[in-house]
C-alpha cells in the first residue's frame, strides 16, 4: 500500500529535532546497511574534480565521502530542507578536514535553487523516502545535472516477496504511526520517470535487510 507522505512542515520539525541522533538512529533501523549505499553513490557518482550536489544530503555522511574522492578541485554542495540537521553535516565536515570544499545550503529538493546542468554529479541517499512527490524530486535532480554528469541514487523500496512485503507492511502500519521512529520514510519508485525523461540507466541493485530493502541506481544524462 502506498503512504500519503508527511507534511514538508512535519518533516522539517522532525528532522530539525533528530538531526543529532539521526546517524544513530537510522543506523540501527537499517542494521548499518544505510551505510552500504553512500559508499555506493559516492563510488559510482563521483569524480576527481566535480562540482557534486548532495540534495537531502542530512548530516552530511554522504558528502563528506565525496568531498574527499572530488579532491581538492571538486567542491561539494549540501543541501537540506532542515537546518538542524545541515548544522550537523556542516560540525562532521569541520572534524573531518573536508569543510572548506564544501558548501551547506537550507533548501526544497522539489524546488532546487540552482540553475540547470549545474553539476556535474548529484546524489541523494534516503532523501526521496519523505518527499511528497518523489518522482517529481529525481526529475528537478536530474535538471541540475550536466549532460554527461551522473545522477546517484538510494532510496526505500518495497520487498519483492509477497510474504516479506506483506509482513514489511503491517510493521510500517504501526512504525507510521510513530512519526519519531519512521521519520517520513516509505518505500518509492522513482527510476522509472527518469528513464522517461531520457535518462541512460547505468547501475542498478538492491542492498538493505528482507524487511527493509534498499534500491541503488546511476543514471546518466545524455549529450
């Protein structure tokens, strides 16, 4: 069953309010499987060099990653709808060295303040979960990413199995009851309308726990 997602307001307070349990917290949810997938869109999305956008990027896990492999020529740009939590990214990228290449901007993934083909590499790991309309979130990604650049994403997705699914399903019945626990996450599709869009599929597979399965993709934009 699909899930009517969060209001934006919610999500903002929630994750303004988590933001320093957040690591904590998502680790343990996911049984530190969430970590497999910024390893993944940082290795295939990033470059030596590139101008990066980690949109929805939190606490900056998955940024600090692609500040170190985009060298001391690349520059990273994090942004997040709350500003608890990009206080968070912005105090682990000061301890992790990385912070003078990179950039924390309070913003809407569905409403991105930058230009079009502006990077050369975008990522969003767990951000299109809470988004109210995340097909429309991939597409105003992929409008900031040049032609040629990478799109890299992970995001929740339902179990394959019927049984699994099932069980998967009833949990989240009660998890969603629980703001504080679900923190807005649910499973989405998005590849498909960026495939529509013209998008060149490049990776794809599925990581995670049964119960709580994770998809990772590449796309590119064409030239």
């Amino acid at each position: 069953m699909e899930r009517t997602a969060l209001d934006p307001a919610r999500v903002k307070s929630l994750y303004d309010h988590k933001s320093k349990r957040y690591d904590a917290q998502h680790a343990l949810v996911t049984l530190k499987t969430d970590d497999a997938g910024r390893s993944l869109v940082v290795e295939h999305g990033v470059r030596a060099g590139n101008r990066v956008l980690d949109a929805g990027g939190g606490t900056g896990s998955t940024a600090i990653r692609a500040a170190h492999k985009a060298g001391p020529t690349g520059h990273v740009v994090v942004l997040d709808l709350s500003r608890g939590m990009l206080d968070e990214a912005e105090r682990k990228a000061k301890d992790a060295g990385a912070a003078d290449r990179m950039e924390f901007v309070e913003g809407d993934m569905l409403a991105l303040p930058f230009a079009a083909e502006s990077f050369d590499a975008v990522l969003s790991t767990y951000s299109a979960c809470p988004l109210y309309d995340p097909a429309a979130g991939v597409l105003e990604l992929y409008r900031v990413l040049r032609r040629g650049g990478r799109l890299a994403v992970a995001h929740s997705v339902a179990p394959t199995n019927k049984l699994v699914r099932t069980l998967a399903t009833a949990i989240e019945s009660i998890v969603w009851r629980i703001p504080s626990l679900s923190m807005g996450c649910r499973p989405v599709v998005t590849l498909p309308a960026l495939q529509q869009a013209g998008a060149e599929l490049l990776v794809q597979k599925r990581f995670g726990v049964p119960l709580w399965p994770f998809v990772f993709y590449v796309v590119s934009k064409p030239t």
